[in-house]
C-alpha cells in the first residue's frame, strides 16, 4: 500500500499546476480579446498567434485534467482499500462478547458502508472541496489586479448564498435523517427476509415481505419528494445567477465609464464560476454529509468497545503443555446476572470429564472460558500452574480444540475446510486425519473427493458427515486440550455412533471435556461433573455419582424411561 503515499503526494503538485492552467485560460481570453478589439480600429491582428495560443492552452487543459483525474482515483482505490482492511481488522479484534451480538452479515454491511462513506467523505473534502477552494482563492487574488470594484462586489454578494444554503440544509435535514433511518431499516428488513428464507417460503409469506418493504420505500420516497422540492428551487431561484446578473450590470456601468475593458469583462464571465465552485459544490455536498456521517456514526461503536481479551505484552507460550486446567473458584457473568459462581474443578493431563445438567446451566459457558472468548470475571483458570490471562492468546487457541453442535463450514472445499485451523498441512496429513474422524470413506464416495466444495455454512453435507468433517480438522490441529459441546446432540443413534469412533481417537491421551445431552454417551469418561445453576454440585466418577447425585440419578432414570432430559 505504499503507492497511497505516492499519490498523495503527487495530487497537490497537480492540483496547483491545473489552478495555474485553469486561470490561465480567462488571463489569456481578455488578453486575446482586447487584441481583436483593436482590430476595430484598425491595427494589423495576428489571428493565428492568437488562437494557437489558445488552442495549446486547450490541450494543456486536457493533458492535466487527465492527470488530475488518474491521480484522484488512484488515492480513492487506495483509501477504500485501507479503510475496509482497517475496520475488517477491527471487526476480527473485537471480543465474541460484540460479535454474538451483530449478526456476521450486518457487521460485514456496516463496515462496507462506513468505508465507503468515509472514502466519500475525504474525497469531497481533499480532492473536490480542498483544491476547488484553493483555486477560487487564487482567482480571486488575481481578479482583484483586473479590476477590485467588480471583486468586491462578488465578495460581498456571497454571504447572501452561504445564507440561503443554511436555511436549505436546516429545512431538509429532518427528513433526510427519515429517509436514512427508513433505509436502514428496508435493509435489516430484507436481511432477516433472507436468513430466514425456509420460514419465509414456507409461510408463503413473499409477497407480505414485499408488500412490507414496498412501505418502506413509500415513505422513503415520500420523504424524499419534500428534499427534492426544497433542492430544486433552491437550484433554480438560487443566488448565483442573481451575482451574475448584478456582475453583468455593474461590469458594463464599468465598461462605459471606461474603467473597465471588453476583455476584462469576458475575464470575470469566465471566472465567476471557479469562484463559486466551492460554494456550490458545498451546497450539493451538504445534504449527502448527513447521511456519510450517520454510517460512519454506525461502524464507529466498533471502536468505541474495548477489546479486552488479548495477548499481554509479557504473555507466555508453554514450551511443553501437559494439560492439567484447574477452574479456581472461578465466576463469570456476561453482563446482568452471574451465569457461573464459584467453580472449582480440578483437571488432570488426558483425563476425560463429562460436563452434565439441564439446559441453561452453564456448561457451554465453561467451554467458552477454557477457550479464553471470554475472561473469567472472578477466581483464575489455570493451565498447567498458569493463568490463562497470562498465556498468548492466539497459541493458546491453537492448543484447544472445540467441536460444537453446529460446527459452521466454509464455502470451499473439504480439504480447506478440514485444514482451516492448520493451514500448513499438506494433503495426507489432511487424508489420516480424515480416516481418524471415520469421514475419509465418505469424503473419497464423493466425485470431487477432498476438492469438493462443501456450499454454503457446509449446507451440501449431512449433520453427521459435517461432524465428523469438525472432527477431522480438529485432529489435524492435535490440541492438548479438546472440549466437546453437544458433539453429537444433533444426531440420530445411528449416526452417532459413526461419529463416536472419531471423537475416540480424538480425544485419546487429551484432556477432554465433553457435554452431552444423552448421558449414554459419557458413561466411559473418567469423572463427571454435574452443573446446576451456574455451578457444580458433585464432580465424581459414574458409580460415586449414582449414589451422591440425586440430580445425576434423576437424569439417568429419565433417559432410561427414554424421556430426553431438558
Ligand atoms: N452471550 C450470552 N449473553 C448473555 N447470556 C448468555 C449468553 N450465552 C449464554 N447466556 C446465558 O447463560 C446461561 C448459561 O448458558 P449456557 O452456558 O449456554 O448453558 P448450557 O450450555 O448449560 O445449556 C443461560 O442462562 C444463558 O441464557
Ligand atoms: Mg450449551
């Protein structure tokens, strides 16, 4: 991106030089000008001198507004280009307690508005608004060498416009701040719409999301005909032509007295519109800058959070995990109430524990603890003797490895899925890990085998196939730390039990933390904890439970019963 600099710097020698060509066109027509009216009176006139002349002024002209032009759209690619990396970069930062709070698509939408209207905003400003300002002041500088009367009287018409232009903008702001809350609510409204594409279509409810979104615009453009209104008289009655004809007057008042020549009043026909430039473009700039500021305003929260879970400058990085996680009287809380109080668990190196108890209780929380997207809001979690706050961040991650419920695929092929989290591995690392998770025999059934692209969210794959694909790029990752998250809840006995001889070689020598629902499935683990409202009330092998843990016996009865505990 080092080009950026290059072009900036370039823009201000380029926008001075079109200045330069810019007034000397109407320099060189009262020159020219003057020359033909002594032709009146008979003097020998060089027509050809003169028009060549003038005809180079042209091509200058031409040459230099490229310029300016290539220039000016190089700095805005680069703008744009660095603007989005720089608020992507932001929205990767920012803690998960932000991100499950914005859906992913609208974060995506709000970045891409907000840099596109800041790249809005500083071309306006810097390359129209900045330059056009510092021509019409050079104009005016030399225009008052030509004749100061005529100056004056332009300088002193001007606030009459700047004051008709505020009257303009105040009278239309309300409803453009309408129109643009209207805008972003057809917007959610089409996006919810979209992800919820079976609902919508099994409702039949097409034509009510379109009648619905039809109303939005309604009153969109509704609010929009009293700007356009307010904008056009504005346009047409405005103050320029006014100026102008006051200019037309008192020039020719000039020109007869004979303080002023033909040529000099050709000058300020000329001139009179570079002049006002900045004036006008800011008035048609005006109404947009509410709207630009409003996006900005939206991705702006983005920074105002604070990312709190990262590296410390000081973080370590274990030479050598073994694995023992010990949750010290830990609490947590993600906002209002305390979802975890007072945990204390003591984890052994490839020890396997169940994390059991009804839904709501805390467990998914525990995992979100251990992978640090969350800091524990009182007590430590400790990994082999060290605090977890203390670990760097990204290898820590590297050494856990979560298989959720719904484990979310990119839409690329198996193998890049599969290698997500260990980039570097090569094709049959990616295949025995795959023959590991048992997903290499359906993976090579596949026309396109490890090439396949998966579609959308992994849509193309089955829930159990997905799974054990999860299972398979954790494997290849080989994490001393593996957390379970209702693996295999979403599955029916069948195919569970395909994916069971995955999950075995998994988490095989690791220390695992499973939760699941059918307790069927975590008999065989070394101790089970029982979550209850936010904290655990027995930790203790199967037997030891059935006699301690009247909530632990309940649970095994239920599903015995064949009832799915809740
Ligand atoms: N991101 C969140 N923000 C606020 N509350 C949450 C969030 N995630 C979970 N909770 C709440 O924390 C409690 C524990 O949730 P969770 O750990 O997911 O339970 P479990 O996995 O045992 O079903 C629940 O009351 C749940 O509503
Ligand atoms: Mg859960």
């Amino acid at each position: 991106m080092r080009g950026h600099l290059f072009f900036v710097r370039l823009f201000v020698p380029v926008a001075f030089f079109m200045a330069l060509v810019w007034i000397g066109e109407p320099l060189y027509a009262r020159y020219a000008i003057d020359q033909m009216l002594l032709a009146l009176e008979g003097a020998p006139v060089p027509f050809v001198r003169l028009f060549g002349i003038w005809l180079g002024i042209f091509l200058l002209f031409n040459v230099v507004s490229a310029a300016m032009f290539y220039v000016k759209w190089a700095i805005q690619h680069d703008l744009l280009a660095q603007t989005r990396q720089m608020y992507y970069e932001r929205a990767l930062q920012l803690d998960i307690r932000h991100h499950v709070k914005t859906r992913g698509g609208e974060m995506m939408k709000k970045i891409d508005n907000a840099a596109d209207a800041m790249v809005d905003l500083m071309r306006q400003i810097f390359l129209e608004l900045l330059p056009s300002s510092i021509t019409a002041a050079i104009f005016l500088i030399i225009s008052a060498f030509i004749s100061w009367q005529l100056t004056v009287l332009i300088i002193a018409l001007l606030p009459l416009f700047v004051l008709l232009l505020t009257v303009y903008v105040r009278s239309t702001r309300g409803n453009m701040d309408i129109v643009n809350a209207l805008w972003v609510k057809s917007l959610g409204r089409g996006y919810d719409a979209m992800t919820n594409i079976f609902t919508v279509k099994s409702a039949g409810a097409e034509g009510r999301e379109l009648s619905s979104m039809e109303e939005i615009h309604r009153k969109g453009i509704a609010e929009l005909r009293k700007v356009n209104r307010a904008w056009s008289i504005f346009e047409g009655f405005g103050t320029f032509m006014l100026i102008r004809l006051c200019l037309i007057a008192y020039g020719m008042y000039l020109l007869v007295h004979g303080e002023l020549s033909l040529g000099s009043l050709f000058f300020y026909q000329f001139t009179f519109f570079r002049i006002v430039m900045p004036l006008e473009m800011l008035s048609s700039m005006m109404p947009r800058w509410n709207e630009l500021m409003g996006r900005v305003r939206l991705a702006e929260e983005m920074f105002l959070q604070p990312v709190t879970i990262r590296s410390k400058s000081d973080a370590v990085r274990l030479p050598d995990v073994r694995g023992r996680v010990v949750f010290d009287h830990v609490s947590f809380t993600y906002g209002d109430a305390d979802t975890l109080r007072d945990i204390t668990l003591e984890v052994e190196p490839g020890e396997h524990i169940a994390l059991v108890g009804h839904s709501g209780a805390g467990k998914s929380t525990i995992a979100m603890l251990l992978n640090r997207f969350y800091d524990v809001s009182g007590g430590r979690l400790l990994i082999d003797g060290t605090d977890i706050r203390d670990l760097d961040l990204t290898w820590w991650r590297q050494q856990v490895g979560l298989v959720m419920q719904e484990n979310v695929m990119f839409n690329d092929s198996l193998l890049e899925n599969i290698r997500y989290a260990s980039p570097r591995a090569s094709r049959e690392e990616v295949e025995q890990a795959a023959r590991r998770a048992s997903a290499h025999h359906f993976i090579a059934a596949l026309p396109q085998g490890y090439d396949t692209p998966v579609g959308e969210r992994g849509i193309r794959l089955s829930g159990g196939e997905r799974q054990r694909v999860a299972i398979a790029r954790t494997i290849l990752k080989s994490p001393a730390v593996v957390i379970l998250d209702e693996a295999t809840s979403a599955l029916d006995s069948v195919t569970e039990r395909a994916v069971q001889q995955g999950i075995r070689e998994l988490i095989a020598g690791r220390t695992s933390f499973i939760i699941a629902h059918r307790l069927s499935t975590v008999r065989s683990v070394h101790r089970i904890a029982v979550v209850e409202n936010g904290t655990i009330t027995a930790y203790a092998p199967h037997e030891t439970l059935m006699n301690q843990s009247t909530v632990y016996r309940d649970m095994v009865e239920l599903q015995r019963e064949g009832v799915l505990a809740e």
